[in-house]
C-alpha cells in the first residue's frame, strides 16, 4: 500500500476485519479499486467512503440497482431487517455494521452486514444456536409481516440446515446422538491413524435420527427468532420503512432505534460470515 | 440494431419481454430473422408481425404444421385452452400472451403463451400454488372434456412436480417439513462456509415425508385447476372450439371471452416461463 | 427416386407409412434394394412386391429360413396369431399388416406387422391398456394353446414393463400415485427452469408403490389378452395352422378369418412399433 | 478344409453339433489341430478320434491330468456321475456324449458334455426346471455318496442361480411375480421406442419376491435332482464306478448302464452348454 | 549427523521417541532445523531445547501465536488439561511429555504430547478404551468448567470415533457383534486367499448393531473421562491456570502436580500419536 | 539349479510344497539366496536349512527381529501357539511345520507355518469349518491366557469371515440359506451362457439372513477353537512358554509335545495358506 495515500480518517482494523478471508490478490485489489474511486472524486487521498465502497463493490458484484416491484422491495426490507434485529438483540453476535437492500451481484437482493471484532476460533453450542436465530430471522420477519413466505430464504434455509447438521455430526452437539462423529472422516491436517476408517457411513436408523434432530435445531432456532421479532414489532416495522426510504441503514442508527440490547461482549461474538447475503 | 429499420409501431418493451433469457446471439438472430421477413414481405421496415413470427421461429423452430388428426387437434386444443383459462382466472398470474394449437418443432403441439409485466426476483408459497395449477390446467382439461387423459401431459407433470419438490426440499414451504434444506447443497455464489457438508442426503423417513408432501400439494393444485375449468366450462369449450377453427387466440380475444378476471396486479405476477410449451 | 422406374401398382402411402422411423440414408438404401430386387426378376420396374421384400430385408436383416423345429415352429405360430388376433379384436389400434413366422436377422422368430394408418402424436390411457394386451397377446396364446410358457416372450414382456412403468412415472396415468412425475428429469428440450432439480429419486415406499401398480396394470393387460384369445380359440388355431402351411398371413385374410372386428377407427389408432418383433 | 484329407468315419454333423458357437478361427483352428494330431499318428487321413480330441483341448485346454487325491477322484467322479444320471434321466434334455474326470485348463475337475441335436431357440419352463437339476445333480451326488458337499459346486451353483434369476425377472415364469420384466432394460436389437425407461431397479419390496422365488424354484430343482438320484443309486455308484476305472465314460456306455429312459424328443432337447464343466 | 555438533545433554532416545514417523528427508530437515536455531543462539552445539523447537515447528508449524480471546484460551486450556489429566491417571498410557496453549500452525489451539516410552506392536481392548477417554477428556473438561461445549472438539470426536469404530467392525471387540470382520477386505499384504471376497458390505440390521455399539462405547469412555475429572477438579482447575500464566506446562511439573498416578507400566503404554492436536 | 550344489539332505519335496504358488522368478530367487546364504557360512553345498532359511526370507521378509515388549512377546508366543494346537487337534488339516514369533517384514509378529502334503483342488464343508477354528485359535488363546483380547488378530478375522461368508454365498453351505449363488457373477472362464445376469444384489432381507449365518458359523468356530484349547490348557502353556525361550518351535517337537492326535490323513488335508501370518 505504498504508492497510495490514505486518509487519517481510515480505521484500518474495519477495513481488516471487513476483508477477513480475502487472499492478496484480493487485497491488491481492492486497494486498487478504492484508490480508482478516490481518484475519480478527485481527493487527495483514499477516504474511508471510498474502502467502504471498494469492498462492496468487490464482495458483491458492481454496484447496480435492479428494478425490483415494490411489492419485492418491501419483503426484502422485512427480511433484511429480521436478520439485523435478530442480530442485534441475541447475546454474543457479531454487531451489525450495514443493512442494504440494494440489490447487487448474483442472487443477492439485500444484505445485513456483522463485522467480527476480532478472530474467533472457537464457537459454542449458544452461540451456533443465536447463529441460525439470525439465519432464520429474514424468514420469520417475511411470515410476520406478510403471513406469507417467499423463495428468498432458500440460502438462509441451506446454509441454517449445513451448521445444524454440522452440530449433530461433526461437534457432538446434539444429546440424543452423543460425542460421536457421524459424517465420516475428513482428513486430519497432519496426522495419519492407523485407525481411520473410510466407512463413514451409518445405518438408516441412525440417519433417521440425525434428520429428527437437525430438524429440532432448526425449529427451536426458528421460534427463537419469531419470538425475539414479535418482541420487537414496532422496530421491525420502523426499520423496514427506514430500509425502504434509504436502502442503507448504518449499525449505529440501527443501534440507537433498537435501544438498549444485551452488550456486545467480544469474547462472545460469532464471525457468522462477514457478509450475510440475506435474501438470494 | 442500428442498419434495421424498424416500424413506429412495433412495441420493444413487448419484444423484450418476449426476449427474457436471450442472450446476446439470439438476440442478433432475432433482429436478422425479423429484417429478412420484412423483406421477404417487401416491407420497408421490420414491423411487429415480423418480430412476433421471428421469436416464434427462434423460440419452437420454424413453423411447420404437422399433419394431426382431427381428434388430436381437438385434445390438445382443450390441453391448450384449460393452461390459458386456469393462468387468467387465478389471481396474480402473468397474463396470457397468445394461444397456439400449431405444432412446432420438437415435441410441442401448442402452446400458451404468458408475458410478465416486469422482473420478478422472489416468488411467494401462493404464487407458486397458482403456478402448479395452470401447469396441471392442461391435463384437467383433458379429463373434462374427454373422461380421458393422454401422454401429452407429461412434460407439465415434470415440471410441476419439480416445482413442488422445490417448494418442499429448497424452499421450506411445506409446514409438515418445516424451514428445514432437504436438498444437498448446490454451492452458494461467493461465499464458502466452514459449515457446509457435502452430504445433503437424508434418511428413507424423510425422503417419503418428501414424497407424501410433494404428492399432496400437486393433488391440490390438481383439484384447484379442476375446479376453475367446471366453473368456467363453457369457456373452456369456447376456446377450445376457436383455437380448432382459428388455430391461435390472442390474449386479448381471450381476455373478452372470459370476462371480468381478478386484476392483474403487476407486483403479483409469476414468470412462468415465456412459453408454456403445453402439450409435450 | 428419379432414375429407377416404379410400377403404378406401387401405393407409395403403404411404402412410406412402413418405414416410417426410417433415416435418409434407409430411404435410399430401400430404393436401390427394391430397385436391384426387380432387376434380378428381370422387371421392367419395381412393383410393391419388390418394395415389400425390401423393407422387409432391411428391417430384419436378409431372409434366412432357420432351422427351428417343427414344435418350435407351432410355439411361434401360436405366439405370433395371439399378437395379430389381440391386436385386431382390441378397438383403436394399428391394423394388421402381415404376420409372418419365418426366422429373421437377430433375435426375431417371427413377427406381426402393424401399420398406422396416419402419424400419432398422442395416446390414451386406453391406448396403452390395449397395447399392452397386444404385447402379451403371444404369450398368453402360449399359455392357452400349450399350457406352458417359453422363453420367447421375454422381448414382450421388457416392453411391456417399460409401458406400464412409464404410464405411472411419467404420464400420471395411475390414480392411486396422482398426477405426479417420478422418473427423475430428462431435460425439456428448449427452457430450463430454475426449479429443476436433479433429485429424481424417491422413497422405497414410493417404489413400492410404483412396482405395485406396474404390475396391476400388466396383469390386467395379460387377462385381457387372455380372454379375448379365449374367445376366439377357433381363430387362434385356425390362423396358427395356416402359419405353419403357409409361413405368411397377409392382414387381409385374417380380417376375413375373424369376421367382424370393432371399426378401425383412424384417429384412435396407436403406432405400435411398425414392426413387433414377437418372439424374440 | 480342402487339403486336409477328411477319413470317411468322421461325422461331419457330430462334429458340427459339438462345435456350435465357434467363430471362424476357432473352426479352422480346429482342423489344424486335427490334421496335426492325425500326422503324428502317421495317419493318411484325419479321423472322428482325432477331431475329438482336437475339439477337446480346443475347448477345455491341452490335456493335462492333474495329481488329484484319490479322495478327490472319488469326489470328482460322483459329481460328474450326478450331472450325467439327471441329465439321462429326466426328460426333454440333449443326450450324453460323454464324462470324464480327467481334469484339464482353467478350474474344470472333469465334465459331463452333452450334445444337442438340433439347434435350439426356444426353451420352456420345464425345460429349464430340468437344466437347474442337471446342473445341482453333480452336488446332489456328492450329498448322496458322501453326506458332505465340497466347493467344487460352486460354478455350478452360480449357472442354476442365474437362470433362475431369469425364468423370475425376464421370463414372467414365476406365478408370483407374474408377466413383469424386473431386470431393467437390456436393449432390444432394432427398435427403439418411446417408452423405454433406463429406470429398471425396483422396491426393496420386490427384491425380496425375487429372492423367495429364486431360493424355491432352486430348492425344487434341488430335491428333483437328489430324487433322481436316490432312485438310481446303484447307476450313480457304478458310474463312479467306472469313471475312476477309466477316467471318461462314452454316452452310449451310460445308456447302456442306465437302461430305458425317457425318450429323447429331438424337439425337446435342451441346449445346455456344449460342455458342462461340472466341477469347477 | 555428522558435521553437526550435538551437545551432550541431548538424550537421542527422547529425540527418537518424539519423532517416530519421521521419514528420512524429515530427520534431516529437523537436524537442519535445530543447527539453525542454535546457531542463532550463538550455540557451540545443538541442545535439547533446539530439538526440542525443531521438532515442535515441523510437527505443527512455524510457532505463532494466534491472538485468541481470553475467553478462548480459557477454554483451550481445560481442554488440553482435560486431555492430559485423563492421560495421566489412567494406567497404561504413555506418559505426558508437555502440555501446551500456543496455538500453531493448522488448526491446532493447543497440544498435550504423550511420548511412548517403547514400540508398540499391539493393542488390547482396554488400552483402547483408555485411550477414547483421553481423546474425549477435552471435550469433557470444557463440559466440566464451563457447562458448554464447543466446536475445538471435533478432531478428538473424529478420532474417537474411528476407533471405536474399528473396535467394533475389524478387532472383534464388541461382545454383542462378535468375532467377525464387518469392515470389508483391505487387502493382506502377502497372501491372495482364494475366499477373498469383494463383498464387505453387510445389511441394514447389522449397521444399526455397529452404530450401537460404536455410540455405546464411546459413552462409556466419555463417562470415564468426566468422572477422573471430576474426581479431580482441583487438579484440573491448577493444570488450566498455568496453562494460562505460563502457556506450556512440562510433564514433570504435572506428575508433580497430580502426586501418586498408576505406574506407567512401559509394557502397558499406548502410542498415542506422539501429537495429540488437541483443540483442532 | 545347474550351477548351484545342493547337499544330498535337501528333500526337494519340503521346497517345493513351501513354495507353492511361487513365480519362476521367486524360484531363481529362492535358489540365489539359498546359495549366498550357503557361500556365506562357507558351505561346500547348499544345504536344507540354506533354503528354509531362504524361503522365510523371500516370504515374509529379511529376518530382523522386532524390540517387542515382554508382554507383547507373550501375547504373540500365545497367539501363535493357539493357531498351532487347533491345527494339530482337529482333523483333516495340514500338518504344522513350524512356529516362530520372529517377527518378519511388514504386520507379522509371528507366524505359524502349515505345509499341505499334495495340492489340493476341493475343500469339503468341514475342512472349511476346521479352518476357521485355526484361524480363530490365535484369538481364542489370548482370551484363555490373558482374559483380553488385542488388535493383533484383525487379519485372522478378515480372512476366517472371508472363508464363512464364501461358505454362505458362493458354496451353498448354508442350510438356511440354500444351493443358490448370492455373490453375483464373477465370470467363468470359458463360456458365457445367454442367462448371465449382471445383477447380483440382493434384497436386504437376504443380506441380514447372510449376516446371520456368517456370525453362526464364526461363532461355532470359535466355540469350537475355545474347547480344543481349554482341554489342551497345558500344551498351550507349555508351548508358548517354548516359544518365549526358543523363539521357533518345529513341528515335531509339536507333535511330540502333544502327543496322539488324530491321524494326518493326507487326502483330508486342507492347504491353509502355506504360511498363516497369525498376528499381523
């Protein structure tokens, strides 16, 4: 980052945690890209906006509004709003940064956007629970809103249903199946057993049990998030209507219309993936 | 389109919508096809007619009738005419285009066709139910009017049954399986989670929960197009008596015919694709 | 077909309505075989007979009598007569063309011919039963005239298997399994939605009930043919003896032999194979 | 074979007979090996001893007696005594050429050979009942003389399974199961039609049907065979007898030891192989 | 080793044992390793230390510490201790050589190193089950502490589970299942058996057996992992303290620590991969 | 073997049947080893212990004894003494040659070495059955000796279920399950029969049934291994404690420790593998 000049106003440990995962490549890129922005506005040097938008613009797509009806834009902005809501007022997540529902990209309509703050190597059987509250929460504002469901939620469903299972299989998480790993081996990273088994493959009735529990998960996980957005009507529906008039609604004003939620203890906070791609 | 002449009265937006899904090249085939058929005609501009004939060629191949028999033009031309009545009798529908009973390149022996008024990213649990019956409209039809069915159904029966299989395993709307993804993971577009397992198959219980589901909202959606083609009986013989006599039936004939419809309320159309090709 | 000469006496509909099915290349194939036929009888130009023997070489590969024995021969005969018997008393099939028990190219002991009188596009459920009972009509002559069952009607017995199966999988043809496709997706020739999934499978109970009514379906079409040849036991021996004097029944003889049958109505015939293979 | 010189003893039509199912090579082979086999015995011309030896290391190797136990021999010559004794006795199959327990090539002991006398098409149910107890006699034999069965059944086992699987799945030959084809499709020779389904796998359901069906219809051969055998017990040992004497016993010495039995009804023959390789 | 100066303090035995599964380029690459380190140190000669780092960086990475929350290194630290208090107080296992919370390298949290005192050829049921409680003592540890469980332990399930599993389907070591092999055939190294069979699977009835036993077992190895730590808190709360003061905790200060363990029988040591990755 | 001297003790038939199965390169092999092992001890010719010597080298790998503990040393000596007793008392087996717990090349920790007097081509129901009990002694004796089993039978296991499930599958010596193949076709060498079917799966019902005589038969057997031992409790005493001290026992002094066992008739014998790897 040499030849370009950043502005003092740039908090570099938002951008780093906005770009966790990226390769060098990426970052080149997107130093690049931010530079090329701040270029055509003519500053001196590379703003915050101007990451800001460089990020977006490379996580999803160039920037370009669809036209959608406003029937679709409003379920987007309720669904959207779910997943921040949900977010916001479950202990030990990751605090919203960003809600859009600027479309952009392939499949996404709108997006709630956590930003970790810091590295989590580690995650709990609460906080995948609050996890999949959240994952659920744009459907669950959908079916409170409209009684109604939409296709929008089949990511949310997808990715919801790989961490349930990845409970019951992989972390032992689930009490009826106990400590034991039913999704076959993967591989250690540097260890070869001379115990490991290629057979990773259980009978149908454990498999039986397994979809019973995955289903369990999901559900509780489903009423969890219901449960908080009927609490929190009133700013479901504000923050809908706000989505509505601004497409972008900032964490921090988030935070101030929801009031008081339980504190963001970092220890406790889940890197659900830094962009949520909400409705795809 | 620049050394094209085209005629003040030719609608884009109308060709356009036709045109969904195109790409690149058969747009420029369209344009080419259109222009020579003007020429041919000695027009001296391509006119609507020419366009219209131009994405029938494109779209079923180049027109050709086939030598059917007159109790074959009969079934398929109530087949046609039960999709066109069950997709303009249920509420936000796209509205029917055009209805062809002339046989045109592979496999289709008519069709319906339906134009959306807009882009349409999200569909809801209703919107697809509707969807499901004007696909089933055609075999209903059969059943009516003849107390018989016939092979030429069964490109709907697959499409509708993947459409509810959807609806089951992708799109948790069916409240007996819940928000819960029966069906693997096919790969989301830009992000790769920790979570993801690659193992999406489920046990025997829930594959024939899947199959009961699937089976109960196609026999639904059966009886919801069985009942709006007993209600509309008469219609259903009118329209199947113009197309044997008339070959095709504009959306607008139709539209007479039936008389009072509920509104087509633009926000809740269905792209249902293009063109139903009808009886396969 | 400039430069050979063709009789008058040729009915180019018969020639065309027997090789249907058949490439550009066949088509020429057949005229220079006719054509070399004709000149080997020292004719001044091909008449039917030569365009007979012709398709007949082409189809089943060159006339080779096959030494089968004399009680191989009556199974044949017998097997053959039920096919031609069935399919002439049966309404709304293909008329009886010839019926033949000399040995032929691979497989093929003998066969009866049927020829539609025009291009089908489309079958009924009624169709289909009484192809069905056409297909085990040779057995079950079999059964009547030998009380036993041999081996050659394993060919009938395949296709009639993937009738029945493709009459409850894929044209919703059984109404205990409903309007449902359950043969997996085989690609619509010209859209792809975006709901086509690849999961074509179904639960073992779905199976089940799926072998079930196959075989429902298949026994009802055995007794049909059974008791139709019941009924006609005089007209089964009798043209199973002209069989093996004669080796060949031309369809207008058998017409005569049964006496009167249900009108061959045109639109209701069924494009069974051209040519049945039979015993094979 | 014109300058090899042909005795006059030679019977051209056993030779024939013994030799179906050879391709060209395979024949021409055939006469070098004899012509040779005829000069090293300084003979002026190629006589019937010569081809069959010729056809006998064709077939099944050079002759080559393997250092067999006399507990063994014993085994050997029973086995084969049981093929030859069920395949004499039973009605409708083709006679005894001859049996030897002289071991030779891959896996053969020793063998019973029997030759048709006329090719063959066609086969019956009883028919083949017949051939599942030729080929369980050589371990009936075995049951009967020494109250323990060997592994040198086991080729034997896996034909009789085989047919049986067919005379159920491809032959409609199990009341039972009835006229279905359950074994999916194999491909018919010249014709391809529209219904053909490459899903031929069906229910666990019928698995099981087939299962049952093929056990009973072994078990019946089974105790046909060991009935058989037990009624000519004395046959069986002096058979034995003199195949541990002389090593290969001709078809017609095994008629004359058996004494009358049933007719052998050129028309009812069946081809089982041209050489049963008995223990393997 | 020869141009390389080795101090005398450094006992090769322990060398040796820690790297066990060295290939050759591995020892060379370690010998390279630990002259470097020294010689950075401006050491006269390699020293155990240097060995020590050595083997540590090519074992699991270049040492780098990750910045986790303290909440996570509290959790890594039970569950290391858990790992090693288990490992300690049951008999029969390898002593614990060094417990450490730096994470390194790929996955790894933390590690507890057991080094084997001697060659193992064999193992008996009850060094295996021993050995399952030591692989789930982590999980338990986090339990115990923290009433939670987390996602750090899915290695060690892994593990467990394959052998538990092998337990069950290739030793013979579940009463229930018997003295069979349930895993298919993986080939001996020397001898081909005629009786190979390719055949491994087994039925339905007999997964179910298995995935009862191998879920039975690792309870019962769970169970005896929490009541050692339970039945030794205090123990585990002081190993988890200095863990967090000083990272890395040596086995003689644990020995210490724990005061009088079962002798380690040398003849009765499990080699435990000389690295257990721990939280991975 | 022109250029080699062999001392007149060689008893070329012991080499030979040890080295059945060889290569004629293994062959060469064993006759250079032997003479290198001979030039060596600076033998004027090569002597019988030269190619016993050579024969154990080239089979199970160069002699290089293993560190094994004292306990794994009486496991093993255990181990190996049990297959040898069981092969020594029941009927109808190979004599014993010799026993030795050197361990050799890759997974042997002993062996016990059988030599058949002539080749063998049939196995009976009971020589298999007797098999099994040798195969199941090694394991039998730890049980008996030490209360515990270890993982060093695995391989005894694997071949014994093996063997038992070829009795129930593809030899038909299984009265539950009947003369019927259930292990699909494997080809026989030299003639394809017309009822060859690919289809070998059976149903599930069938595989428990298989699963269920498999474990009956290897439960037998090991009842069986169990009682010999008992009865035999000092002889299985007295020889591993030979084998502890001598490390290879022959199999005279065997036969003399046990003192009368049932005669070696060498036409029951069975050809074990020449060399059992017991513990691997």
């Amino acid at each position: 980052m040499k030849t370009v000049k950043i502005a003092p106003s740039v908090d570099l440990k938002i951008v780093s945690a906005r770009t966790a995962g990226f390769a060098g490549a990426d970052l080149a890129n997107l130093v690049n890209e931010a530079a090329l922005l701040a270029a055509r506005r003519d500053k001196p040097a590379v703003e915050m906006k101007d990451f800001d938008e460089a990020i977006d613009r490379i996580i999803a797509g160039l920037e370009k509004k669809r036209a959608m009806s406003d029937k679709e834009r409003r379920i987007v902005a309720y669904h959207e709003a779910g997943h921040a809501i949900v977010a916001s007022v479950l202990p030990n997540l990751d605090p919203v940064h960003k809600i859009s529902i600027i479309g952009r990209g392939f499949g996404a309509l709108g997006y709630t956007m956590q930003v970790p703050l810091e590295d989590r190597y580690l995650m709990s059987r609460s906080d995948l629970k609050s996890q999949l509250a959240v994952l659920l929460g744009g459907r669950s504002a959908e079916e409170i809103a409209f009684a109604e469901i939409s296709t929008g939620a089949s990511n949310d469903l997808q990715r919801a249903t790989d961490i349930a299972r990845s409970m019951v299989t992989e972390y032992g998480m689930s009490d009826a199946l106990g400590a034991v790993n039913y999704d076959g081996h993967r591989g250690s990273k540097f260890l070869d057993t001379p115990f490991m088994s290629e057979r990773g493959s259980h009978s149908e009735d454990t498999a039986q049990q397994i979809d019973v529990e995955v289903k369990r998960i999901l559900s509780d996980a489903h009423n969890e998030a219901r449960r908080v957005l009927r609490e929190r009507r009133d700013n479901l529906d504000e923050l809908a209507r706000r989505l509505l008039e601004k497409e972008v609604v900032e964490g921090d004003e988030l935070r101030t219309l929801l009031g008081p939620t339980p504190p963001k203890d970092a220890e406790g906070t889940v890197p659900v993936d830094v962009i949520d791609p909400g409705v795809a």
